[in-house]
C-alpha cells in the first residue's frame, strides 16, 4: 500500500474534499494501528462550492489518496491492516 498522503497528530474526525482536485480518487482512513477503518471509492472531482464532504464514520488518524479503483483491484476492504514502507 502506497504511504500515507495525510497524517494527523492524532485519530479524529479528518473530512476530505474533491473540490479543485483533477482525477478521480480512492480515500482510505486508517486508524492509529494502521486498520482501514473507511474507504470512499472512485471520488471524482467537483466543481461545486461548497463541496460535497467525505468522512469516515469512526475515527482515523492516516488518509491515503490513491487514484480511483486503486483500493478493489488491490483487495483493500475495511478491517484490512495495512503495512507501510518506514512505518514498521
């Protein structure tokens, strides 16, 4: 699995928007054990103000922007725990 594009200093509630971004995308959140705890799949682009918001429903602490269809051609699904290059 790709690093993580967002870490935060702490699990919590991190939304995400596709407002100004130019393809279609993948989120994936994982939590403090690196267990994916949500995934938001083939997110396109908006132009719309204000955009639509994307969260997860528990809490996370990493989010992987990854581009769309990343997460089904790989298998990732929710309960996965993922094992990140110089995280281990």
């Amino acid at each position: 699995m790709p690093g993580p594009s967002f870490v935060f200093e702490e699990e919590g509630d991190h939304p995400f928007w596709m407002k100004d971004t130019y393809i279609p995308l993948d989120i994936i959140w994982l939590d403090s054990d690196l267990t994916v705890v949500h995934i938001e799949s083939r997110v396109h682009p908006t132009l719309a103000d204000p955009p639509p918001m994307y969260r997860s429903p528990v809490p996370s602490r990493y989010v992987l922007e990854v581009n769309a269809g990343y997460a089904a051609a790989h298998g990732i699904q929710v309960g996965d725990r993922a094992r990140l290059q110089g995280m281990d």
